[in-house]
C-alpha cells in the first residue's frame, strides 16, 4: 500500500467517523429536546388537574346536597298540587 492509498483510508474514516458522531448528537438533540417538552407538559398535568380520589369527598357532599334538595322541591311541589287542589274544590264547591 502506498502512502495516499492509507491517507485516503484514513481521511475515509475520519469522514465516515464524524458524519457518525454528528448524526448521533443531532438525535440525542432531538430526543432531549422532545423529553424535556414531555415532562414540562407532566409537570403541567401534575400541577393543574387533581386526582380523582380527592375529589371524591367533595363529589360526595355535592350529591347529598342536590339529594336533599330534590327532596325539599319534591315536598314543595306536592304541597303546591294539595294547595292548588283545595282551592279548585272550594271554588266548585
């Protein structure tokens, strides 16, 4: 082998070794850019949204309450029909 046939050789493999080198910083580039949005958008979602096994409790109260005021409208409306009733007879009567 002569001189240039290992100069071109090696200026190959410096060529080939760099391109390797800088394809792989490019995609860890890449993948660090798209982990870093991936766990801000985490972050986001942790800090914003409460879990559903806290809310329960205070789902609870909502329900016994709407409960309890279906119940009083139910006795409101029942009453209101007796009353209307009671006045519709007096007036037949």
């Amino acid at each position: 082998m002569t001189i240039e046939v290992v100069l071109t050789l090696v200026g190959l493999l410096i060529v080939i070794g760099g391109g390797f080198m800088a394809n792989n910083r490019y995609l860890q580039g890449q993948i660090s850019t798209k982990n870093d949005r991936i766990h801000t958008r985490i972050d986001e979602i942790t800090r914003d949204y409460a879990r559903k096994d806290d809310l329960m409790p205070h789902l609870k109260r909502i329900e016994d309450s709407t409960a309890k005021t279906n119940e009083r409208l139910d006795k409101f409306y029942s009453e209101i029909t007796k009353t209307l009733s009671d006045m519709l007879a007096g007036m037949k009567g």
